[in-house]
C-alpha cells in the first residue's frame, strides 16, 4: 500500500512536471510567434514607407519633368519660333537678297527649333534612354552642351563598360541631368569633367565642375533652402537604387558629386 | 461525491465539452478535420459515459477504452494532416498514424481483449500527439501572417492536446502496470489511490477541453 501511494505521488508530480513543461513550451511559442508578428508588420511598414517614397519621388520627378518642359519651350524653341515668325513678318519681296536671306535665316531658326525638340523628346523618352544605355545618353546630353561652346567638357572611363539595370541607368540619368542643369544655372563653371567608373563590385559616376561652389555645410540647415532640397531629393533618388549620393563643394574650387551603386557583374 | 465525480464522472463531461466545441466549429466552417473530430468526440462522450455507468455498477470498463484507442488515433491524427501544409509534416503524421494502427493489429492479434487498460497504446498515442503538437508549432513560427494566433482555432486546440497528452504520458504508461500490481489484492484503499491518479488524468482532460471549448468561443466571436 506505502509502495502504491508513492508510485502514485511519483507519477503525479512527473504529470505535473510534464504539464508545467507543455505550458512553458506554449508560452514560448506565443512570446516567440509575437516578436516575429512584430518583425513581419514592421517589414511590412517599411515596404509600405519605401512604395510611398518611390511614389513621391515619381511625383518629384514628373513636376520637375513638366517644369523643365516648360522652360524649354518657353527659353528655347518659343524664343526661336518666335525670331522665325519676326524674321517671315519682316519678309518683302522687294529686295530678293534680303529675301533669301530671310528665308534662310527662317529655315536655320525653324530646323533649331525642330532639333530642340527632338532633343526634349529624347531627354523624356525613358525608352530611348534605358535603349540607350546610360553611358551613351549622358553622352548625348553633353553633345547638346558642347554645341553650346560655353563649357570645356572632359569625359573619362575606368575599366571595362558594362550595363546596369533599366531601372538603375534610367534614374541615375536623372540625377545626372539636374547635377547638369545645377552646374548650367548656378555654377558659373567652365569645366566640367565626367568620370565613369567601372569596378567590377561597384559602379560611379563622378561630375565634377571649377564654379563657384557653395558651403555644403548649408545643406544641413532645419529650413531647406532650395540647394538643399534639391540635392536631398537627389539622395532620395539613389537611395531606390541602393546607390550612395555624396555632394563635395568649397566655396571658389567648384563641386564634386559622386554617384556610387554596388554591383554584381557576375 | 466530490471524488466521484472527478474521477468518473469528468471524463464524459470533458468529451461532451469537446463535442460543443466541435459544434460551435463546423457551425463556422465545415471542414472534413473538423466534422471527424465532432462524430468522434461524439461517440466518446456517450462511450464513456456508458463506462461510467458500468463503473457505477462495479463492471469491467476497459473494453471501451481499448475500443476507443483507434478511433482518437485517426480521428487526431487526420485533424494533424489536415492542418500541416508541407509534405514533409503530412509524412510525419502518416508514420504515426501507421505506427499506432499496426501496434493496435498486434495488440489485437496477440492479446484479444484486456482486462486491464491498453497504457502501452495510450502513451504511444501521447507520444505521437505531442510530437505532432511540436511540429505544428514550428509550422507556425515558420510560417507567420498577418492573424493573430489567438484568433486561430488550430492553435487552441493543438496546445490543449500538448497539455492533456504530455501531462498524461506518465499515467498512461505506468496505470496498467499499477492496476497489474495489485489485481489480486484489490483492497478499498488501493483502489481509491487509482481512482486519484485517474482523477489526474480527468482533471487534464477537463482542462483541455475546457481550453478547446473557450477557444472555440474566442474564435466564433472575433471572427464575426
């Protein structure tokens, strides 16, 4: 009988052993499945705050796109169609010289104005640009600037080319055109030097220019300025692509901005 | 009364609280796991409460537990099957479930009926129970959404199984061997100290089902 009750008691207390066993396994895995709800909304958050600044960005980009539209057709091909309208109006058929060279003069305005767009049709088709690649459209942009003869522009590559994604080119492109636009409206620079590098774990894309440079300190500034706005929209930009956007400047010496984008050839 | 009723009497009461709770389920969704669970819970809650009955009029009742042992083998384990998502968790569920049935063939070839109760078969049903109850809950750690698992039914139900089948393993394994013990000398007092270790068992039950049956509830009301 005293061998029984202690079988019993045993066997008891092993029960509840074991019971306080199962519920410590069942508290582990509610603390357990907890942490990792957490972990999944706050993946899910950050996906949803990264879709949000992409569709910011892509609004950004598409005002700046009207804005830039705007100005050429305003600066650029308004301005000429409206020399060759001058130049018809002025026309009389009195002298013949004048005449022919009017309609030359007139040809000359209209065929400018017809490349202009050519050229703002290219510089939004995204198609054309990612067709492209972006070496060969940031070449193109600086074949338009040369035929400004207002710049000396120097272009180099390091290593052996290679493609990056659509995706990547396309915004990189972007950047490149309104660090182009920037040096063109407030450098007052003369040179400018566009450096390509391609590594194989990494690719960079250097722009560099002899203005009047600013104080980057500026950009830190709580109430942005317009500088600095612009160049954390930049950031923004390659922060999609995964690529690091650095701005170097010294009052007098010029600026320097690099785009740097880790790669895998392989 | 008191001892009575937890050691006779709760066992029927905690089937038919699974029952309810098996009701409240298909009520919601009609799932082939979940109707095989209500018809065995079912015929559990009358099963026992006939051996209860038989208790009470001083009759062997261990024929309805050994009877019982492989409908609560596929009847679970066809709930685990359905639950896993992976082959590989399916696969574990089959091995167990062939394990059991071709134990009970030899059990039944071998011994026929038994006078004492099946405790090898039972703590092997513990066993696969608990085991299955650890996969499905690295299932679930694998495999987090955006529900919240208190508002999934399976958990409530696969934790009050671990709690009921590893809680009673040690009882399951070790009762035949008592009752064996002490068939020839079946004194009041010997039978008492059983009737407490089987009150254990029926207050680990109750519990389970208590825990299914609140689930059960949790569930149907946040999922209105």
């Amino acid at each position: 009988m005293g061998s029984l009750s202690q079988q019993v008691v045993v066997i008891i207390i092993s029960s509840v052993f074991l019971l306080v066993v199962a519920i410590g396994i069942i508290l582990l895995v509610l603390i357990y499945q907890k942490k990792q709800h957490l972990y999944v909304r706050e993946k899910e958050q950050l996906k949803v705050d990264f879709e949000k600044q992409i569709l910011e960005s892509k609004l950004e980009i598409q005002e700046q796109t009207f804005k830039y539209i705007s100005q050429e057709i305003h600066d650029n091909i308004g301005q000429v169609l409206s020399l060759a309208k001058l130049t018809i109006n002025t026309m009389a058929a009195s002298d013949p010289k004048i005449l022919n060279e009017k309609i030359d003069s007139s040809k000359n305005l209209v065929g400018k104005a017809i490349e202009d767009l050519r050229n703002l049709s290219r510089n939004l088709n995204t198609d054309y640009i990612t067709g492209l690649g972006l070496s060969i459209s940031i070449e193109n942009e600086i074949k338009i600037l040369r035929n400004a003869a207002q710049y000396e522009i120097e272009v180099i590559k390091e290593g052996d080319p290679y493609r990056l994604q659509h995706q990547q080119e396309l915004i990189i492109f972007r950047i490149f055109q309104e660090v182009l636009q920037n040096i063109i409206k407030h450098s007052r620079a003369t040179c400018i030097k566009i450096i390509f590098y391609y590594e194989p774990s990494s690719f960079m894309l250097e722009i560099s220019d002899n203005g009047i440079g600013f104080d980057v300190s500026r950009l830190q500034e709580k109430n942005k300025n317009q500088v600095g706005i612009g160049v954390l929209n930049m950031r923004h930009r390659a922060n999609l692509v995964s690529a690091d956007f650095t701005i170097d400047s010294i009052p007098g010496k010029g600026t320097v901005v690099k785009i740097k984008l880790p790669v895998n050839i392989n | 009364m008191f001892r009575n009723f937890v050691a006779i009497l709760l066992e029927p009461l905690s089937y038919a609280l699974f029952s309810i709770a098996f009701l409240l389920r298909i009520s919601i969704e009609k799932q082939a796991k979940v109707k095989v669970l209500f018809i065995y819970y079912l015929v559990a809650a009358v099963g026992f409460g006939y051996a209860s009955w038989l208790v009470f009029r001083n009759q062997n009742n261990t024929w309805i537990y050994n009877l019982l042992y492989l409908p609560a083998v596929v009847s679970i384990c066809f709930y685990f099957h359905e639950t896993f998502y992976k082959g590989s968790g399916k696969a574990i569920v089959k091995f167990f479930i062939a394990l059991n049935v071709i134990y009970f063939i030899i059990r039944i070839t071998l011994f026929g009926k038994m006078v004492i109760i099946d405790s090898f078969g039972y703590s092997l049903l513990s066993i696969s129970v608990s085991f299955l109850s650890f996969v499905y809950f690295y299932q679930l750690l694998r495999h987090v959404n955006e529900l919240k698992v208190w508002a999934n039914f399976d958990f409530w139900l696969i934790s009050s199984y671990l709690l009921y089948f590893l809680g009673s393993f040690f009882i399951f394994l070790l009762y035949a061997n008592l009752t064996y013990d002490i068939l020839h000398s079946y004194t009041y007092e010997q039978r008492s100290l059983l009737s407490v270790l089987w009150g254990v068992h029926n207050v680990l039950l109750f519990l389970s089902s208590l825990i299914t049956l609140v689930g059960s509830l949790w569930v149907a009301y946040h999922n209105r």
